[in-house]
C-alpha cells in the first residue's frame, strides 16, 4: 500500500526505542552524591565562542536579532571550527565520570543479540521462502538473506558492510521485483535523506542463488518510494533535480518529479511521467496495483496528510495519469484494487477513518462506497487479501486487530500475543500467509506468522517466525497507564514503565519522553535501552500528547499551528503529574524527545525550567523563524505555521526555543544532540540554539548547570545511524542523565 508521505517527512524516532540492547547494571541506585558540578565555572567560562554578526531580520514589522545566523553554514571554517571545540568541551565533560568507558563497554556486550525484519516472499520463489533482514547483534548495519528463514543457512543477497569502511552507508530500503528476479535498494550516505538506487539480479539455480550486480544507478531520489512494472522491465520513483554540491545538504528541496527507469538504461533517459511545474511543493510516491494494470501515485503538497490520487492505466501506451481524488481536502491511502474498484483508507468525513470503494471508471464522490465505517479506534491501516481487509486499529494507543469482508461485515478479532504495538500483515492478496511484528514495552519486537484461507482471512492462530532473546528478565517490569488533566482540561493518557520494586519516593531517575506532531501515533514498544534504564530502578515515561495521530484528525489538529501551546501544555502536565504522584521530583526528571520531539524539549524548559533536572533535545526544530527556509522544512508550514505569515509571527515568537531563552533564568542541565549530516531538521537549528543556550548560561553567576551540545560525524537525523554510533551515543545520554539527575 502507499504510506502516507507526511509519516517520512518527519520522522519520530522515539528516543531510545527500536534499539537493540539490553540492561546493564549502574552498581545499584543512581548515586546521591555525584557531584556533576565541580569546577562548571571553569566550563562556562570555556564554552567555545560562536560566529556571530549582527544579524536583524523584520518579521512583519517585529524586528528580530539572529546573531549566531553564521552557524547555519554548517561547512564555513569558523562553524567547523565551533564544532571542534564543542566537541573537545562535550567530551572533556563526559570523561569526568568514569562509568562513561563502563557504560560503553556493556551496551557492546549487550547490543549483542540477533534481530530480524518482516519477511517478504515471493509466490514464484515456492512457499515458505522469503528475503528479509537480519543483525547478528554487533554489525553496523543488518544484512538480507534469502531462503526459509534461518540465517545459518540462508544465503546473503545484500551486506551493507560492503558498502563501506565504517558502516555509515545504510541500505534505507529494498524492493522485490514481482517475479522475484531482482532486487531494488536504495542507499542513504551517512545518515543523509538522498537515496542512491541500485539493482542485484537474484538467479535461482542448483547450487543456490546466483548475484549479478546491474550497471543501472538512480540517483538524487528523496521523499518516494520506488515500485515495479508488473514485466519486470523497470520502476518508478521519484526525485528531485540535482543540487549545487554547497546545498547539498542545506538546500531547499522542490519540484519533484516522477520517472520510469528502463532496466539496462542510463537515469538521463528515464521517462519523465508526472509532473506540475505550476506546483513546485508537490510530490509523488508511486505505486503499481497488484494485478499489473495500473500506476497509483499519491500526491502530496507538506506534511500534513492531505493528498490527492492519479491512476495511468499501463496496458494503453499512450495512457497519462489521471485524477480520480483530487482537492487536498482529507488523506487517502491506496489499500488495494480488485479489478477496477479500488480501496482506501481516509478521514474524509471519519477523523479517526473509514474504509471506502471507488469505482475507477466513475469516481465521483457521489459514488464512493463506505466499506468500513468509523469507530471510536483509531484505524491505523488495512490490509486487502483475497476478499479480506484485515484492519489495525488504535485505541488509546494500543493496537487491536479486526478483519471483515469486502462488504464491511466484520468477521472476527485477530488475538495478539498481548497488549502493545502490532505492525504489518503486508503482502500479496492472493497470498497464504501474512506477518506481523509485535512489540510493547516489556517485550522486543518477535515476528509472527499467520496462515490465509482461501477468502484472505486469518486461519487459526498466529506462530512465531522469530523470538529474540535478550538477557533480562523483564517479568521483573510493569507498565501502568496513568492520564494527566492539561491545562484546558484534556485528558492525557501516559505510559510508564518502571520495576515492581522501584519505590515511588521521587528519588528514582526519571525519563519523560514526547513527541506530539504530524499525526504521528507513539505507540508501546520495547527498547532494550529504556529496559536497561529501567532494570537499573530508573522510570520512563510516554506522554501522548497533542498533535499526534493516537485519537485520530481531531487529536492532531489540536496541536497544531496557532494551537501548538497545547502541545507543550499537555506535556507540562505530564510532568507536573509524574511529580504529584512521587514517580520523579524535579531535581529526578529529565525530558527528551527527537526531531519535532526536539522542538517540545526546547519550548517546554524555556517555559518551565524548573520542573527538570536535566534534558536531552535531540535534532530539534530550534528556529521557528527560519526552518521553511532549509531543505523539507517548507513541507511543515501546515504544522507550525510560518513566518512569512502575518498572522503567525506572534505564535511562533511565543514558542520558539532558540528566541525564549534569557539570561535571568536558571535551565537544568542540557545536552543538545544532532549530527553534522541531518538534512531533515539541519544541524544549525541545534547549533544555534546550542550558542545561544550557553551565552545565557554564562552570563547568569547564580546557576552552574553544564549547557552542552553533543554533534556526530557522518549520521544524520537517525535512520540508519550505525549500530557502532549507537552505542556511542547512548553511552554518551546515560552518562550526561546519570550526572545531572540527583535526588536531594
């Protein structure tokens, strides 16, 4: 199916989550009497001095210093030479503690366990073999393997290691041709967004498979997926025209186009297929339907999940796409075709979504079909095998599984293995069988198996395909969810995990992840890196804030825009909550998040410092004013709102991180992470931010929490980090949060 581009454009990456260690002992309680301050005069007085100028911009009007503006030339001499400062001071400060080294060395030892992806089959290949990914714990990056699924046996079609000397070239995707004769995958260059295609010939033969590496390289690709002709004579996908080597990284992003790459072709002769070049922020992900008779390309303008939907008919050459949706008025997700009705899954007219049929040859919204009404769940995705839609629904941020026929009657619930986060059941409608991952904050991600009957509808029970096995004994954990009353009286679910046994004091470490935006759904999944924090008496907390997708459009939309505070409102609740209810105190709580996630660390402790010990704001949106300005952040103005807006300076100035900090205010102890090749959210928003952060420190005699940033070298905004700069940076966060939380 077409995954809704808004969901890649920002990324969560919820911290610490789909990781893969396990719990290392601290030796006991996080100490009392750590004195993570000593000689911090002597580090404010280093912090490194940032290029500045005197920079004022006018914002309608409003005139607006922006004196670090040099840190956005993240490859002029004077930032690279900030950065190498910054990096000296963030590591001369972490080598204070000597369980930095301690730390590292057990996440090595307990990374190490072997992890596997959703397998993905070809019926031409014979039952019960498939190509899917595999880490055997310590590699940089997972490799694919080919056969029935046991990786001493299976043999290796696709190993990254290959690909580089240090394991920062990650394969970001791969796509089977429909015969099972190739295999297309694209490669992200240290942690970048550009996607570089290319092909591997799979050649069945006695003695095994056979690997031939095509000439054929797709290039400059970002934001679109990539997807067959039903011949097998080439694919579709879409990208952008080549940047200036400068911009490459920093450049705005626009006017992608939509091509056919002809297998054995050079990329100068793709097929230009759709374009509007009377619509430069429009984008495109293709998809071909099963049966090989069409083209769906899902059409995208920003990150907020409007669309409309074009279908070219591949059995006329001479057919162009034509609109069937248009509008931008809801989201609508292609589920599936049989013949030439075609499914989707929208919130036309369902905030929380509906399943509808449109007939291709009238298409009319007059005509369109609800197949699946609206509940009170959240419907999260659907699946079409056979004469089966099997649906994922959310509620209250847990999934629950239901299937029903192609005329909406519901034939039963699908049991999961327990309550937490189902994902998959992807597959070829005509297909036996079908997978799914589970996971929940107790248990890792195990792959399960279920069998079709001839209708599409599971058959009996599921089976496990793979079951990792970590070294924890995780009976010892309880999750809990609690909800928390904001500031207009919303109420707002939490979910906490802690140890049986943690005494619920606010003594205990305390972590408060959030992410609140861009309908993204966070949902209970297990990381062994929480489990570590957790085994060692620590809590962590999710709060499903505003903005998300957990409670459908309506969730979203109040979180957004001239709505935002709401988001940070919701999040002051859960904190304030977790410190009513003695799971933290403030001088044991520390907030995180990623990305978007990032921006709600920024906004939340200019707005309450005083509720946390400590915060870790990772690859932030910093700069309100500024962030449509580099590469995909135009796409985020349905979000935020933007500058160049009248009548939303004010609300972005209210809230803006980089523009609420003040020297007169003690903030708690903040290491801002990024890395020097995000180019989602680029590095300058963190590197301002960062400068600016330190100047107020400095100034200010009466605090003397450490104001650091920590910036990695070749990754970017998270996707496809090696597992080796994993382990680094999550030495790096516990080391900084098991300093600076201390109970009093």
């Amino acid at each position: 199916m077409l995954a809704p581009f808004f969901s890649r454009l920002v990324t969560a990456f919820p911290a610490f989550t789909a990781l893969a260690l396990a719990a290392w002992s601290f030796g006991g309680a996080f100490p009392k009497n750590l004195d993570a301050q000593t000689n911090m005069s002597e580090f404010k007085q280093a912090y490194p001095s940032a290029p500045s100028d005197d920079t004022v911009d006018d914002y309608h009007g409003r005139k607006v210093a922006d004196p670090y503006r040099p840190l956005e030339d993240v490859e002029s001499e004077s930032t690279r030479e900030w950065i190498n400062a910054q990096v000296a001071l963030t590591n001369s400060y972490l080598n204070r503690f000597d369980f930095r080294d301690s730390i590292r060395s057990k996440l090595s030892e307990l990374w190490d366990y072997p992890r596997y992806g959703l397998p993905r089959a070809r019926q031409s290949w014979g039952e019960g073999v498939y190509v899917y990914s595999h880490n055997d714990g310590l590699s940089d990056q997972p490799v694919y393997r080919y056969g029935l699924g046991a990786p001493t046996s299976d043999e290796l079609v696709l190993d990254p290691k290959t690909l580089s000397d240090d394991g920062t070239v990650a394969v970001a995707s791969v796509v089977i041709s429909p015969k099972g004769n190739f295999l297309l995958y694209a490669l992200a260059d240290g942690g970048s967004d550009w996607r570089t295609w290319k092909l591997r010939r799979l050649k069945q033969s006695p003695g095994g498979i056979e690997l031939e590496d095509l000439p054929d390289v797709v290039r400059w690709s970002k934001f679109s997926g990539a997807t067959w002709r039903e011949d097998e004579s080439g694919f579709y996908y879409g990208r952008y025209q080549q940047p200036d080597s400068s911009q490459e990284l920093t450049g705005t992003n626009e006017s992608q186009k939509l091509f056919f790459h002809r297998l054995g072709t050079e990329q100068a002769d793709d097929e230009l297929v759709f374009e509007s070049i009377e619509n430069p922020k429009w984008g495109y992900s293709p998809e071909v339907t099963e049966d090989g008779h069409y083209l769906v390309i899902y059409n995208w303008k920003g990150s907020d999940p409007v669309s409309q939907i074009f279908v070219m008919d591949l059995t006329d050459p001479e057919a162009r796409p034509k609109p069937v949706i248009v509008g931008f008025d809801s989201e609508y997700e292609f589920i599936g075709n049989v013949d030439e009705a075609f499914y989707f899954l929208t919130d036309n007219q369902a905030d929380r979504r509906r399943v509808i049929r449109v007939d291709l040859q009238n298409p009319s919204r007059a005509r369109w079909e609800t197949v699946v009404s609206e509940t009170d769940d959240v419907l999260q995705s659907a699946s079409l095998f056979g004469e089966t839609l099997i649906l994922n629904y959310l509620r209250d941020a847990r999934s629950h599984i239901a299937y029903c026929d192609l005329n909406g009657n519901k034939t039963a619930d699908f049991d999961l293995p327990g309550i937490g986060t189902a994902s998959g059941f992807i597959g070829k409608s005509d297909a036996r069988e079908t997978f799914f991952s589970f996971s929940n904050s107790t248990t890792p991600a195990a792959i399960y198996r279920v069998s079709l009957d001839e209708l599409g509808r599971p058959n009996g029970q599921s089976e496990t395909w793979k079951i990792p096995e970590v070294p924890l004994d995780l009976d010892n954990f309880v999750t809990e969810q609690l909800f928390c009353e904001s500031k207009d009286g919303t109420r707002v679910p939490i979910l906490v995990t802690r140890r049986r046994d943690t005494a619920l004091d606010g003594t205990a470490p305390t972590i408060l992840y959030g992410y609140g935006g861009f309908n993204i759904s966070i949902t209970p999944s297990y990381s062994p890196a929480v489990a570590a924090w957790v085994d060692d008496g620590g809590i962590y907390a999710v709060a499903n804030l505003r903005g998300g997708g957990e409670y459908g459009k309506a969730w979203h939309e109040a979180g957004m825009r001239l709505k935002k505070q709401n988001v940070f409102d919701d999040c002051i609740a859960a904190a304030e909550l977790l410190i009513e209810r003695k799971y933290a105190s403030p001088e044991t709580l520390s907030l995180s998040g990623r990305s978007n996630g990032g921006l709600l660390v920024g906004a939340v402790i200019t707005q309450r410092p005083e509720l946390f010990g400590a915060c870790l704001p990772a690859v932030g949106v910093m700069d309100m004013l500024r962030y449509q300005k580099f590469t995909i952040g135009w796409a985020w103005v349905t979000e935020y709102g933007s500058s160049d807006e009248s009548d939303q300076i004010d609300n972005l100035l209210s809230y803006s991180p980089l523009h609420n900090l003040r020297s007169d205010v003690c903030y708690p102890a903040t290491m801002v992470m990024t890395a020097d090749r995000d180019d989602r959210v680029v590095p300058g928003h963190s590197f301002k931010f960062a400068a600016a952060l330190q100047a107020a420190v400095a100034e200010n005699s009466s605090c003397s929490e450490p104001a650091l940033i920590r910036i990695e070298t070749r990754a970017g905004h998270g996707a496809g980090t090696p597992t080796s700069k994993k382990i680094d940076e999550y030495a790096d966060a516990w080391t900084f949060l098991r300093a600076n939380l201390r109970p009093r």
